[in-house]
C-alpha cells in the first residue's frame, strides 16, 4: 500500500504543527509519512508543547522546527494549523487548515485542549484515508 506524505505547516514550526506530525506518526505510521515545517526561523519546540504531548506517551525529544526548504517538496497532503500570516502555496492533492488557535504564551491547560483538537483531527484524517474519501 502506498504512504501518503503529510505535512502540516504553520509560522514557526514550535507548538502545533508539531503536535500534529508527533500524534500523526504514533496513530497513523502505517498510512502516511508525517512532517512539520514552517515559514519563519523558530529556536526551539515550545517546552509547553513537548510537556503535553509527553502525558500522551510521545516524546518530541528529536524534534526541531523545521522550513519548508527542510522536508521532501512531494508532499500529498498539506495541512496548515491555523495560519495567522500566510501560509505559502505548496503543491499538494489535497490542503485544507485546521483553523487552530495558537496556545503559545497561554497556561499547560491551553497546550492540552490544542493537543486534544489535534488528536481529534488526526483521527479524522486517518479515517478518511482508509475510507478512501481522499
């Protein structure tokens, strides 16, 4: 079976995007390749957002923000997280956006319910995919 590659992509590539590609590789390995990018240079992954993802059971230890210049350009399905600035056209089959708020700068409460958004969408995706709906 064929492995779509997903990328979700949003401005620093430090919180949700990264959420996204960790919970779509411990749910969804076996369907797609995940990666995260972003527009804008970013340090670090926000402390916050390894910390919630760590009370799932998935280290994000490895993880570092990445370009868009920093993953594969044949991407299937592109997923931006909510843009606040635009989000550059990538060549996709499918790209929709999630529309998240960022949690950046909010409590470990607003971390979880983005983790948990995502989670959910993750799921969504998944099963579309196995229903053949993409």
């Amino acid at each position: 079976m064929m492995k779509y590659k997903v990328a979700f992509v949003c401005v620093h590539n430090s919180c949700r995007s990264q959420m996204a590609e960790g919970l779509a590789k411990e749910l969804g390995g076996d369907l797609f390749d995940s990666y995260s990018a972003g527009v804008e240079e970013y340090p670090e992954v926000k402390p916050l957002a390894v910390e919630v993802m760590k009370e799932r059971g998935i280290s994000m230890a490895a993880h570092y923000p990445k370009l868009l210049t920093d993953i594969p350009s044949d991407i299937d399905i592109v997923i931006t997280m909510g843009c606040e600035a635009n989000c550059p056209f990538v060549p996709s089959k499918l790209e929709e956006d999630w529309g998240l708020d960022d949690p950046s700068g909010g409590t470990i409460e607003d971390f979880r319910e983005t983790r948990n958004l995502i989670e959910e969408k993750v799921k969504e995706l998944i099963k579309r995919i196995e229903n053949h709906a993409i």
